[in-house]
C-alpha cells in the first residue's frame, strides 16, 4: 500500500524522466518489493497446533531474535570473539562457569564429548573420530531406558555407549576407558538411577555427568536447575520453545570442558565439528532468546495456553462419540496437551485420515498423533519408525497444543477440528 503511494507520487513529479542516472550501490538501496518465497515456491505453511518438532521447523522466532539477526548480518565479527563474549553471558544467566552456543542440543553432546575426549590436545582434536590407540577414552555410559535416538551424537565422536540399570551395573561398567556418565532427564522417571545419584556416582567415580534437557524448558528454571546440582554438562534445544533459531542451542558446564568443546567446533576446520557451524546472527539470536525466555511472563503465557486449550476442547468435547483429556507431560514438552479420541462406530475416521483431513485443508493444519516419534515429512505423509506406524494405524486419536499457535489460530483450529469430526459423525452409515 505504502509503495504504490509512493510510486503515484513520483510519477507526479515533472522531472521523473530527467532523474541523473543512478550508481550500482544507490540501485541496490531503492526501496523494493519484499518477496514471499514460500509464496512465490509454493511451500505450504500451515498453524502449528503439533508442537515444536524439528520436522515442522521448529518453532516461530521471537521478534527480538529475528531483529537482531537482521541488524547483525550487517557487520563482521570474529567469530571466536562472538562466542567468548555470548558464552560468558549465558553461563551467567544459566549458573554455569562456561557456555557456547552449539548448532542444536544434538550438537553440544557431541561437541560437548569431543571436549572431554581431546582436552586442549590438538592432535587428538585432528584424530577425532579415530580413537584407537590415540589413549583417548572410548565409552559413554548411561541408563537402558535413556538410550534413545539422539545418543547418535555420541556415537560421531567415535565412542561407544555402554546400557546399564542399576548403580552396581554402573560400578562394574567403568573402566580407564569410561569418558561419560550420561542422563536423559525426560526418560528420569524410567530409570532406576535417579539424578542425584547420577551426579554422585560421577563425582565418586571422578568421571563427567551430563544430562539431555533439549525440550524441557519450561519451567524456566530448569536452565539452571541441573547446573546447580551438579552436572559436568548441560545440553539444551534453542529452536524449541525458547524461539530461538532452530539450528542452535547451547552447551553449558564446566570451564575446561567448554573450552576445549570449543577448540573441536567451527571455525576451526580440522575436526569432527566443523559442519556444526554458527553464524554470528544465529549465536547472537540464542542469547537474546534466552534472555528473553528467562525474563518472559511464563505464568501468563501459561494461562493463554489452557485458555487455547479450554478453547479447542469445548469446540469438541459435547460431540457424539468423542473423548478429551486435557495433561501436562511432566519431564519434557511441558504444555497443556489435548487429546481428542473418539468411538469409531460413532465417528467414521481414523486419527490418520483427521490429521490428513486438517493437513490438506484450508487453511492447512497439522496436529500431533501424542509422544510417538515422527521422523520425517515426506510426499505429503508422516514418516515414522515401522513397528509404530502399525499402532498408528487404528489409533482413533490426535493431539493438540497450544504453545506454538500464534493470536487468533485457536479459534481456527477449534472451528475445523469440529467441522471434520461432524462431518465424519454424521456420514455415519
Ligand atoms: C530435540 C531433541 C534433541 C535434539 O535437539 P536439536 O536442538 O534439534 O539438535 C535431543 N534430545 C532430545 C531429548 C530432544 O527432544
């Protein structure tokens, strides 16, 4: 609107054809129409009622974090000083003694390994991922039940990692070769070893702890909770609800494990990190994401969460056949859930084809199926792990959060949930 007043103006002026040509560097600072790539591609963009998952990108960046992207991406910095600087401040903000900003909570266990293996030694750092006979230590340990899909970042290091259950399992399992006490604390409640112990056993055992809590924030305070009990290392997501970038996180501990975590990341390029690169735009991003997230209104985004929540629910819950559930998983992903089920003899769908049915819709939605494991969107489909797709298969469930809709979405989301459900309680034969 504002340019085609403009442009009507200039075409008032009588001298618009008698304008003094114009160098390369004046061109390029004319106002210009800004594009919509995912118009403009043909991308579909769609309300994010699933949550933060990495295949759905993530999160929405908070204003402040995409201004400061912008306003950076203006200036050069060294990027050994941009982290030196971020870090010190973060690990202020965290209770730590150290902190860098990673490429991902999956990038700062291996970076954050990679410290613990090599120390300052740049030859070790060069011998990544190769440790045999280099006197590096080779083992992680940690709990079956906290063995999941992301202890790959280990695995990049060159090290193995070692299941055990019990404390005694523990004790027998360490050895010269042991580098790592590892803890996943959305899995805490599987376990037998509880975080405390955990803790314990290290500093008896003189060996590093360290603990996953990608998408465990909120409470806020589990940025520093497990800083201040003890852990050698903290591994944290940016890209979840903190709204920071989606490709950074941050990794946070002890001085000399960050340190030379750092010596095995960019832009050094003789190690097994160099792909985990940063920009500055992206390492300035997390901190005023975190300082953001750490100062934010927590109670009352909470509240506009249940109240989304208490919207979508009521929109459903008086319908024919359905069920709702309102929880708060306790560990990790900690947002007011909804779950929608229903009687397939009431209501003809699958939670498949509601998700499909809200997918393809206008405007296009996508809904959770719960804590199942999503790998990948492909060709308009889910991708997910084969022996729970077959549970997939009959689940007559989705499930909703709140966190990630933006104003107004809610409503919208409510509206064709019901919509569908209707249509699919009523086309009953
Ligand atoms: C998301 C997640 C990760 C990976 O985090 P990124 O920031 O995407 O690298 C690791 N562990 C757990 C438990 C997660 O949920």
């Amino acid at each position: 609107m504002k340019r085609r007043k403009i442009l009507k103006g200039l075409s008032a002026l009588p001298l618009i054809g008698a304008l003094p040509l114009r160098s390369a560097a004046e061109t390029l600072s004319l106002p210009r129409k800004k594009r919509d790539l995912i118009q403009e591609l043909g991308i579909r963009s769609f309300i994010n009622a699933a949550g933060t998952l990495t295949y759905m990108s993530g999160c929405i960046m908070d204003e402040e974090v995409v201004e400061t992207i912008e306003n950076t991406s203006r200036h050069f910095c060294m990027i050994d000083e941009v982290q030196d600087i971020v870090g010190a401040k973060i690990a202020q903000l965290v209770h730590a003694e150290a902190a860098m900003v990673s490429c991902g909570a999956f990038s700062a266990m291996t970076l954050g390994l990679a410290g613990i293996l090599t120390g300052l030694d740049i030859r070790k750092v060069e011998q990544l991922p190769h440790l045999d006979g280099t006197g590096m230590k080779s083992e992680v340990i940690c709990q079956k039940s906290h063995n999941e899909r992301y202890n790959h970042a280990f695995l990049n290091t060159g090290c193995r990692v070692i299941e055990v259950e019990t404390i005694e399992d523990v004790r027998k399992e360490v050895s010269e070769k042991t580098a790592l006490l590892h803890f996943l604390n959305i899995q805490a409640n599987e376990g037998k070893i509880k975080h405390e112990e955990w803790v314990a056993l290290g500093k008896e055992l003189g060996i590093p702890t360290s603990i996953d809590i990608a998408a465990d924030v909120p409470p806020v305070s589990n940025l520093w909770k497990f800083n201040d009990m003890g852990f050698d290392l903290v591994f944290i997501s940016g890209g979840k609800a903190m709204r920071g970038p989606q490709s950074a996180g941050i990794l946070m501990g002890k001085r000399d494990i960050i340190a030379a975590a750092r010596l095995n990341a960019p832009p050094r390029g003789f190690t097994i990190a160099r792909g985990h690169k940063v920009n500055k735009e992206e390492i300035l991003g997390m901190y005023v994401a975190l300082e953001k997230f750490i100062s934010g209104d927590h109670e009352r985004e909470w509240k506009s969460w249940e109240t989304s929540i208490a919207r979508i629910e009521g929109a459903v819950k008086d319908l024919p056949g359905i069920t709702t559930k309102v929880a708060v998983p306790e560990l990790g992903n900690t947002t007011p859930t909804l779950t929608i089920s229903w009687d397939d003899n009431v209501v003809k769908l699958t939670g498949k084809e509601l998700r499909d049915h809200l997918r393809f819709g206008s405007p296009s939605i996508e809904a959770g199926f719960g804590g199942l494991p999503l790998y990948h969107y492909q060709a308009g489909s889910d991708s997910v792990d084969p022996a729970i797709a077959e549970t997939l298969k009959g689940a007559n469930l989705i499930r909703v959060t709140a966190w990630m809709l933006q104003p107004g979405e809610d409503k919208i989301v409510a509206k064709r949930i019901r919509e569908e459900l209707l249509k699919a309680g009523s086309a009953k034969g």
